[in-house]
C-alpha cells in the first residue's frame, strides 16, 4: 500500500474549524471540537483504491487535513489489487448499500 501525501489542503481555510463559523450552529463546532478531543490517542487509517476522482478520494482529500488541524491523527492509504480483488469487493460495496448480490456475484464459486 502507497500513503497519500496530502500537502496542497493543510493550510487552506477549509481546514479551520473556524471557518465554518455562520455556516452551522456554534453548539456544532464545539461538539466537533470534543469529539476530536474524544479521539486523542486514536489513528484512524483510510484505505481505498484512488487518490484521485471519485467521491471517497474528494472527502478525504478535505476530511484528513481538517482532522489533522483538530489533533486527531488520520492518514489515506491506497490499496492496490489485481482486477477480481475490484470486482469482489465492489461486489460488498453494493450489498452493503442495500444492492440485491448473489453471492456467485461476489465469490466465485469455480477456480478456488
């Protein structure tokens, strides 16, 4: 696996809790505030497949500089696969989210 580097968002406004002041309540920005105060201590990793396009790759390239700014310590890792890795997991990525999934869909029954 390959970590992102995220460098280009670290300075950006967009990373300041403050920024978002007049956008939503106060009572939320504090409650982010404890919830990342609640998270001290705490890694959290993100893995997926794409550093770039798709909509994961654009939360996280915004979420983990945001998180970092809060103290809490994230990463973005990326996974690398050969194309039926892709495909059996996109197969649980589609159950998960409600998708009617054989499980021949997502385990092959031959060549195991």
């Amino acid at each position: 696996m390959n970590r992102v580097s995220i460098g280009r968002h670290c300075c950006a406004q967009s990373t300041h809790l403050e920024s978002f002041r007049g956008l939503i309540a106060d009572e939320m920005l504090e409650e982010v505030r404890t919830l990342a105060r609640e998270l001290k201590g705490v890694r959290i990793c993100n893995i997926n497949s794409t550093a770039a396009g798709g909509g994961v790759a654009e939360l996280l390239n915004r979420e983990i500089p945001l998180l970092r700014a809060l103290g809490v310590e994230a990463d973005w890792w990326i996974i690398r696969g050969e194309e039926q890795f892709f495909t059996e997991t996109k197969g649980f990525h589609n159950a998960l989210q409600g998708g009617a999934v054989e499980p021949a869909d997502v385990i092959p029954t031959s060549g195991r």
